[in-house]
C-alpha cells in the first residue's frame, strides 16, 4: 500500500472514529472490529479517575490510543508540549494542565472531524493554553527548536515514513528537548503470514516497527539516552473473540504470538549540545 492510501485509510478510520463519539458512541483503535467493546485490550483501562475527571466525556470516549503517555512523561510547568496524533484531545488536555498557565500544549492532527472534536472538548474543558494544529506528523508545523516535550499515543507506528516521523520530531525539539511516547511494538521474529493474521485484531499496530528497529531509528535521528519500557503485553487470548471469526487456527499461531506484540513507552533526548541547521543534515524541512 502506498504511503497516500495509507493516510487515506487513516484519515478515513479516525474520521469515523470521531463522527461515532460526536453521536454518543464510544469509539475503539480497532475500528469497526469485533473487539471494540469496553474489553479491548489494547484501549482499556489506560486512564485513572483523577485523570478522566476533569475531562470531558467526549475526550475520554475518543480516546484511541495503546497507552497514557502522560502519565509516564516528565512534564514540568512553563514547558512546551506537542502531542503528535492528538486525535480528541485527551493527552494534550492532561499537558496542559501538567504545564500550567505559562505553558503551552499544541496537538497535531490530520483528520478534520478530530481537529473539531479536540476543539469542542478544549472548550468544554475550559482550558486556554492548548492550540490544535491541522497537519501530518511527518511535517510538524512549527519550528525548529521549539519544543520542549514531543508526545504521541500510539499514532507513530501508523505512518508509512517512520524515518520522517522521527527526523521531525528532532528538528523540532530544543536541545536537551524529551521524546516520550507511547506505541506497539514487536519483540522477536514473528512470520510474516501470522503476523499479518494479528495485525487484522490489533488495528493500532499495522506498521508496528520491532523494538530494536524502533531504537536503531532513533539513534540514525540523532536521540540519545534512549529506553523502551513495556507497559502491556498482549497474548493469544487477547486476540480470540476477534481472530476465531477470521478463519485463524489460534492454537497454531499462539507460540508465535504470545509475548510478542506490546505497548511500550519509549523515552529518548535530544542531546543538549544540539543542533544548528547544519549538524542536522537529513532532518525535514
């Protein structure tokens, strides 16, 4: 699939994912799957009460992602946040809150009907310091150095030009500036056939980069100090109610999935000596 239809089909999903939560329904990262119920386990649980309390229903409802990389980021008040794929809102509405009043917190997106969302929930939610932004992650629309924390809620593993992704979030950070996103990822060899098989149940995770390919992108952007933290591990039985209705023998493939596929948090930095123009060659424009 070319790099447009797979932003066409993104667009497409998130699109309905937001018209389904604007009409009152819940929505899931499996889309329209058998597994979107209160019991997926990619979805579920992600968010405590303190948390989803001072949020909006709708924010909560939207939310799309495999983890709570809130929760796990260092945010500190006056920083700058940027939450790459902000879908409804929820992360960059808890950013915001977390920098205060002298911070500021943008979210970017591509899909209109989230972008109006996002926006309704920020004014529900009565929070000025919050800007949502219409573009693609692989083209940030701010400048360089100007950012203090890039986070993103399992959104990355979407794009078709992880490299970009992950040059732009550089360019953007300042020196000394925090990657701290939550995404799936894959740990170990797992057949291409079975994994296509999972990948139907995990919509998140189409794309889903290995662990050591994911840290191997981050050095070639030029992070450091880079960790990987699995926060949920999925098994076989994760993916039965929606895998038996696909025509996949689960005890045949169960050896080559169990363990295999996790939401992780992934912390890196941009080093603290970078960067002119210059010593980041490569970097997008």
């Amino acid at each position: 699939m070319s790099t447009t239809n797979i932003k066409d089909v993104v667009r497409e999903k998130y699109g309905e994912a937001a018209k389904r939560v604007l009409s009152g329904a819940s929505s899931s990262c499996c889309g329209a799957a058998p597994c979107c119920t209160d019991a997926d386990p990619i979805t579920r649980d992600l968010y405590d009460s303190a948390q989803t309390g001072v949020l909006p229903e709708q924010a909560v409802k939207a939310s799309l992602g495999c983890g709570n990389p809130t929760a796990l980021a260092q945010i500190n008040p006056g920083e700058t946040v940027l939450d790459l794929g902000s879908g409804g809102g929820i992360d960059v509405l808890l950013s915001a809150r977390r920098v205060g009043p002298s911070g500021k917190a943008y979210g970017l997106d591509m899909t209109d009907e989230m972008l109006t969302l996002a926006r309704e929930n920020q004014r529900q939610a009565g929070v000025e310091n919050v800007e949502f932004l219409k573009g693609e992650i692989e083209n940030i629309p701010l400048p360089e150095n100007s950012v203090d924390v890039i986070i993103s809620n399992c959104v990355i593993n979407l794009s078709a030009d992880k490299d970009r992704v992950l040059r732009e979030a550089f360019r953007v950070l300042k020196p000394g500036g925090r990657f701290a996103v939550s995404d799936v990822v894959v740990r170990g060899e797992v057949p291409e056939e079975i994994r296509r098989s999972v990948l139907l149940w995990v919509g998140c995770v189409a794309g889903a980069l290995s662990d050591s390919d994911y840290v191997a992108k981050l050095k070639q952007a030029g992070f450091e100090a880079i960790e990987i933290e699995p926060t949920r591990v999925y098994t076989i039985e994760d993916a039965r109610a929606f895998l038996t209705g696909q025509g996949v023998n689960l005890d045949a493939i169960a050896p080559f999935v169990d363990g295999k596929f996790m939401s992780v948090f992934i912390r890196a930095t941009k080093p603290a000596a970078c960067c002119s123009p210059a010593a980041n060659k490569g970097t997008a424009a």
